[in-house]
C-alpha cells in the first residue's frame, strides 16, 4: 500500500540533513490564489500558512500541532491578568533590521486596527507593556487560558520597515491603491519572499539568516495556483510539479498508481455538520405550515439515524473521512472520543417521525455548497436519499460557495431551513466552537453569529461564559464535555465527519502533512 | 461618411451602455462579495462595516451611475481580492491572452488553409476525407474535453509539454512580457494554442474548401486550363486568391472571439492571462474584475464592427448612394 495515512509522513532527521544539504526547488501548487502579502489581511488557512514561510509569530505549530516557542522563548501568566512573554534574543529580519519588543507592540496595535481580518487575534480591550526590548507583557481585563492558541498565525511584522514604507494602515478592499505592505514581504522566518504576481506565481528564497536551525534542505520554493482539478492531478503526475494540494479522491487511485508520485492522506481538522432551524415558528422551505418540525427534539433526531454515516464515508468520501458524534474533531479535545454517534437505524427513525406527528414525512428545502468542502454537494445528495426512506422529501439547493454562504449566514437573513456546513475553530479550541455555533442568538446574529438554525439552550451559554476563564485544564475539559453532552442529547447539530486531507507528493520528496492542511516548507526534504 | 460614422458611433456607445447595464444587473446575482473577501470568522459588524466602505448599501442607480463614470475614465476600481487597481491587473495579464490568441491565430491558418486547398483540390481522396472527419472532431468536442486529452497525451503521457502556465518569459519593456523568447515559453505555447484554435482551424479549412470547391467550377478558372496554364498557377494564384476575400474577413472577426473566449483554455492550461483572472473573479464575487472584463470584451467587439462597417462603407459604393 502506497497510501500513508498516519498525520505525519515522517520526522526529519535533522543531523542527517546537514551533511547531505543539497542545492533544490520546490514547486508547489495549491487550488487557490495567494493574494495580498499583508498577513493582516485575509484570515484564511492557505493565505496565512503560504506567509508563515516568511513571516513567525510568537508562537508555532508543530507537525502535530502543538503549540511550540518561536519568537518568543518562553512565556508564564505571572498574574492571573499579565502574560509576560520572554523574547528571543539576536532574531533579524529579512531586510537586516532587529527583532525587539517594539516590534510586538506595533504588531499587537496594527492587527487589531480597522482593516485588518484578524481582529481577533488579540482581545479588544487588552493592553501591552514593554519591560525591557526583549520583555513584553500582555495585561488582560480577565483571565484568559487560551490567549495564545492562535498567535502561530499572528506574524510580527518589523515596526521600523513598516512605518518607513508608509505601510501602518492595512490594505482593506475599499482602499484604491495597496500599501507597500501588501506587494512585498518582511518577516523573520525561513523563507523569504523575492517575486510575488498575484494568481501567477510566487517564488520564495531560504532565508540564510533564520535564527532556527534549519531541517529542510530547500534553497527556495515557486508556488503556482492551479484552479483546474484536472490539470493540477496532471502538472503533478508529469513531474512537473513536487507537490499538489489538494487532490479529487477520486483520482488518489490514480496518483498511486503511477510510479513517481504518491497520494498522502490523513484526518483534517474540519467538522461536517448539517444544522436545521429551530428559531422560526414555521419553516422557509417546508410543507408543514403552522409549526417548524426542527423544534421536536424527535424529528431531529429521526433525522440523525436515518443518516447511514458509514455508507457516506464509503460511496462518497471513498473512505477518506472519520465519523464524529461532536462538532470537534478529536485531535482537538481530549474527551472527544468518549462520545458515540446514535445508531443508523431507519426503523427507529421512522418510529420517532410518528411519534412526533409525521409518519408520513414532510418536505423539506435544503442549502449546501458545492465548492467549499469535499464532496459537499455528492454528501448532500446522499443525505436526500437517505431521509426519503423515513418520508422526508428534500428539496436539495447546491450553489457555489460564493451564493451559497450569502444565502445561509446572517447577511442573508440565515434564509434556510436546513443546511450543511463545516468548521475548523481557528483556535484549535472548543470555546471558539461553542462560542460560534452553539450559544443562542439574535435575528441578526448578535451571539453565535454561525448558529445558523439558531436554537437557543442558556446551559450551553452559561458552560461557553465559564470556559472562557477556567484556567485549571481539567476542570474546563469537563465543562466543554458538559456543553457538547447537551448538545448531542437534543440533536442540536447532527456532526457528519471529519472529511480528509489529500496531498500529491512526488516521491523524492518527504514532508509533514500537518491536520490543519498547512504545509510549512521547514519540513521538506527533497532528494 | 462622417454622418456614418458619427452614427455607427453612437450606436456603439448604446451597446456600450447596455452592456455596463446587463453586467451591472448580473453583479446582483452572483453572491455576497464580502463573504469572499474576510474569513469566516469576521464579525458582522466588520463585514457591515467593510460593506459601507465599498458603496454596496447605496442605492443601485447611484451605484450604477458611479461604476460608468469611472468606467468612461479607464478606472474600474480596485479588486476586492488582490486588492490591487483592476486596470494594473489587466495590464499585466494582457501580453499572455494576446501571445496565446496570436499563436492560435497562426496556428489556424497554417494548418487550416493547406488543408482546406488539399481538401477542396481532391475532394474524393482518402486523405480529404480524414480532414473532413478530424475537422468535425474540432468543431464538435468542448474546447475543455480537448486541453485535457492534449495534457494527458502530450504532458502526463508522453512528458514532451508542459501542462501549465507560460515557462519563462522575458520582460520587454515596462509591461510586456513574452514567452516566444525562451525555449520553455516557446513550448508552453504549443497546447494552449492549439486547443483554443482547434475551432477556428476547421472553421478556415472547412471555408476553403468550400470556397475552392465554387471558384474550381467558374469559367475563368476553366479558361485559365483551356489556356494551357501549370496546374499550380491555376489552382494558387487564380482560383486561391479569389477564395481568400471572406477567409480575411472571418479571420478578423475570429480573432476578437478568440481573445475573448480564450477563458476556457486558460484555465484549463492556468495560462495566466485575462481570461483566467475573469473566471477567478467569477468564483471569488471580485465586481471589479468582471465588470472590467466584460466591458473590455464588448469593446473590443464593439470596435471590430465599427471598423468592418467602414471599411464595407469604404469598398462598397452602393452605401454610399442615397444616403448623404
């Protein structure tokens, strides 16, 4: 078996890596563009790991995601309300200058001012105090464990540089022309940027200079978008790409089968879910009038076992995707293997369908992508089939992602009734989960803005106000157990999978496949 | 003849206007840019907020007036995703889309036209027959189905031809760039053009034929053998010359069209030039790009036509008569 399926390829070994260090290029291709270089500009997964090359945060992520020093040497909560961060001392940037605390200061202010994405990288109402230049503290209005979790993505930018190049402000979309900021690149990371055309091609450089010792054996890497399935599978099987991401399944087979190339699959970090409306009074798009079947907790839950989970990871994901009974996956939360998914079973459905008033059925519209996750549209089709067989006619609306999320989130009135969607907290954290999806809100979205159907449990808000300033791991573990057991006994949400990642790799070439799909080139070794 | 132009030309300014119209209206219908260009967990607020700032909650006529204004002045924005001037973008992807259509111009009419006179010459051989046959291929498979045959044959298979992009291209002066002068771009070449002028090859060679198969027939053609003319002179100086009137004419009209709906090819090819960025946009509710996109499509076909009806007005004395 070609197929490797553990998260990682393999680990480096960076002793070896030294005497055999070798002059090579990578080239890669990913389905999507990179656009603006301003990591402060689009929160997206490709977007800000195709940066980490040449831009580092305080933090980074390891191969299996934890959380290590990079920046910062090490950090302690010396008040419950003051994180103090320990810098790394003699780090340059690419252009020469000096990494110091100001640096961070700066960084800390641009990320969170108007027009950047990634507003919430640091809390709004937090502040930042210099001890010394390689001292900085963070004061919090209350505590908060998880204040770090997403700084890997958050990249210190060089103060000096950036306000020389009148670059402060950052490039929003209504702006008429970019910052200096968005067409070129000054971190301090391993790889540095030289050429960047948006959608064309961008070439990156090692960086000789990294403070870290370097495991991979790269002298620089060209990245180059390739919209078109088809054509990426072939630019990678002619060997005129290293690496492609991702691949169809469907053509995993075929990656496999010539000699030259190998198709790397693992566990992605996405939840697949379907959400149904519980807020309305009466359905958008249902024959049922007067009332909004999704308010019984018994329909929600016919339509939980109707769903043969098994069936969807054989016929549509060809085996490359795990089931899940939470909305997390379990690479992210400790108990999340003590959770089971209620049996597939249609007759049980069916009976609970009667019991609720409809042993007949109902119609049902419902809302899915068909560009956004793999096989979205192919898993909703599926999940039409399988509800007919307990009398429920779904009415399936398969639109472009583009169309799709203007219809179903808060800026189209969350127009649906029933719908299919997925989530990777950006945090690697239940709160963001639970905080997003799961806590009651408004008509426009005020609370969990992506609580789409909108049901309403005060448990679950009381649980999510809690985690949020439990510092005992433990004990926060238990409160988030607590919250998704509340969850998965009233079907609030009906979790699908986990779906899988796929990578082309050519076979001279090793690398780690991380489960946030990020590919950082430190990693790569190419023969 | 300046009554007629003035006239064509302001005809060409309404299809200009109902063009920006009918782009305009489609704009509605496409999605929500906004949820393109912020992450998923961006909050309303923002998103509320980034919606003021790019005009979005004005009122559509006045949207619409804006976007012509500007437009009439070269400007069509930025773009919500590279966050770059639109008319930079296009300037920068124009050298590709024009070197491809060039190519598959070329590559049209040297192969479409020996085979049309082959076909027209000996319209009963073997060899004709086979024109005919592949001719219907061209005309009949999606230009899409033929780039990825093309690529498995010639890439994955056989690994004579890149499958994508341009190879390496050399800046020429401050804006263009070329792929004819390298060996790499010269091969990256030899795909894209022949699956976007696969079409327009059978197009010419079907025309010749036909054409030479009417002029073989007329008497100049059989006085020049009764004259006791070398085949040779008959067949390409009199009767192909004679063929070559309305090739000209669709071959102009062809290029415009292949230049414009070069977007199949290249994104098949990722050939990265205006066609490819078109389709992008589409995917990413980038406004600006298509909007830019499909002006500059109606433009150019727009001053095809205007061009053609002088030149006819031009040539062609009876349009003149009657009418001052």
């Amino acid at each position: 078996m070609k197929i490797k399926s553990t998260l990682m390829v393999s680990a480096l070994l960076a002793g070896s890596m030294l005497t055999t260090a070798q002059a090579e290029t990578l080239k890669f291709s990913f389905q999507g563009t990179l656009n603006a270089l301003d990591p402060y500009s689009l929160n997206e997964t490709f977007t800000l790991h195709a940066l980490g090359n040449a831009y580092e945060g305080l933090t980074r992520r390891g191969p299996d995601l934890t959380i290590e020093p990079a920046l910062a040497e090490s950090w302690e909560v010396v008040e419950p309300n003051r994180w103090r961060f320990k810098l790394r001392e003699g780090v340059k940037f690419h252009n020469g200058n000096d990494f110091t605390a100001e640096d961070v200061a700066f960084s800390f202010e641009r990320v969170r001012s108007e027009g950047s994405d990634l507003t919430t990288r640091v809390p709004a109402d937090a502040t930042v105090e210099i001890v010394d230049d390689y001292t900085i503290d963070f004061v919090l209005s209350g505590p908060n464990p998880i204040l770090h979790y997403e700084w890997d993505t958050w990249a210190i930018m060089d103060k000096e540089w950036t306000e020389a190049n009148d670059a402060v402000k950052v490039t929003s979309a209504s702006d008429t022309t970019p910052n200096y900021a968005a067409l070129n690149a000054n971190g301090t990371g391993p790889f540095k940027i030289v050429s960047h055309e948006p959608g064309v091609k961008t070439v990156y450089e090692t960086n000789d200079g990294w403070w870290d010792e370097a495991t991979h054996n790269l002298t620089g890497v060209e990245f180059t978008p390739i919209g078109s399935d088809a054509t990426r599978v072939a630019a990678l099987l002619s060997g005129e790409m290293d690496m492609v991401y991702p691949i169809p399944v469907q053509d995993i087979k075929r990656i496999n089968d010539n000699s030259g190339t190998v198709a790397l699959t693992g566990p992605e970090l996405r939840t697949i879910f379907l959400g149904m409306d519980q807020m309305r009074d009466e359905l958008l798009y249902s024959d049922v009038e007067g009332a909004n079947p999704f308010k019984d907790e018994r329909v929600r839950k016919a339509f939980y076992q109707a769903i043969d989970i098994e069936a969807i990871k054989q016929k549509v994901m060809r085996g490359l995707s795990t089931p899940s009974a939470i909305m997390i996956s379990p690479f992210l939360f400790s108990k999340g293997g003590e959770f089971e998914r209620y049996p597939y079973d249609v007759d049980a459905a069916k009976a609970l369908m009667a019991e609720a008033g409809y042993p007949n059925g109902f119609s049902v519209g419902m809302d899915c992508p068909n560009d956004r996750y793999v096989n979205d549209e192919a898993i909703c089709q599926a999940v039409a089939a399988m509800l007919a067989r307990i009398g429920v006619k779904v009415d399936l609306n398969a639109q472009p992602k583009a169309k799709y999320f203007a219809k179903i989130l808060a800026s189209g009135g969350y127009d649906t009734s029933f719908y299919l969607l997925g989530w990777t907290p950006g945090s690697f954290d239940s709160w963001n989960v639970l905080d997003n999806l799961m806590n009651c809100r408004d008509e426009s979205g005020a609370g969990s803005p992506f609580n789409n159907g909108g049901f309403c449990d005060a448990k679950i808000d009381e649980l999510t106000d809690q985690i949020l300033v439990e510092n005992d791991p433990v004990k926060r573990d238990e409160l988030i157990a607590e919250a998704y057991t509340i969850s998965h006994d009233n079907a609030y949400y009906i979790p699908l999978h986990q779906q899988g990642l796929a990578w082309g790799v050519a076979d001279n070439v090793e690398l780690v496949q991380r489960a946030d799909n990020a590919f950082h080139f430190r990693f790569v070794t190419k023969n | 003849m300046i009554g007629f132009a003035t006239r064509r030309l302001i005809q060409a300014m309404i299809v200009m206007l109902v063009v920006a119209l009918l782009a305009f209206t489609m704009f509605r219908f496409v999605g929500d840019p906004i949820n393109q260009m912020v992450g998923i967990e961006t909050s309303i607020e923002e998103r509320e907020a980034l919606r003021e700032r790019l005009g979005l909650n004005d009122p559509i006529p006045v949207q619409f007036l804006r976007f012509v204004t500007k437009a009439a002045q070269f400007d069509f924005g930025t773009s919500y995703q590279f966050r770059q001037p639109v008319s930079e973008l296009f300037a920068k992807r124009i050298p590709a889309t024009l070197e491809l259509s060039f190519m598959s111009a070329l590559f049209a009419l040297v192969v479409g036209i020996p085979m049309g006179i082959y076909a027209g010459l000996n319209r009963d051989s073997a060899i004709s027959k086979m024109f005919l046959s592949v001719s219907l291929i061209g005309i009949s498979l999606p230009t899409f189905f033929i780039g990825i045959l093309l690529i498995f044959l010639f890439s994955v298979t056989l690994q004579w031809l890149p499958s994508f992009g341009r190879g390496e291209t050399v800046q020429i002066g401050s804006w263009w760039t070329t792929g004819f002068l390298t060996v790499s771009g010269l091969k990256a070449l030899v795909l894209p053009s022949i699956t976007l002028g696969l079409y327009q090859m059978t197009l010419i060679m079907r025309l010749i034929r036909a054409e030479m198969l009417e002029v073989i027939r007329t008497d100049y053609i059989k006085f020049a053998r009764a004259r006791g003319l070398p085949d040779r002179l008959v067949h390409f100086r009199h009767a192909l010359k004679n063929t070559m009137v309305p090739v000209i004419t669709i071959t102009g009209l062809q290029l415009g069209s292949i230049i414009a709906f070069a977007t199949i090819t290249e994104t098949v090819f990722q050939w990265p030039g205006m066609g490819l960025m078109f389709l992008q946009a589409v995917q990413n509710v980038d406004i600006p790009i298509m909007s830019a996109y499909l002006l500059l499509t109606a433009f150019l076909f727009v001053a095809i036509n205007f061009i053609v009806d002088i030149m006819y007005f031009l040539i062609d004395p009876r349009l003149r008569v009657g009418r001052p």
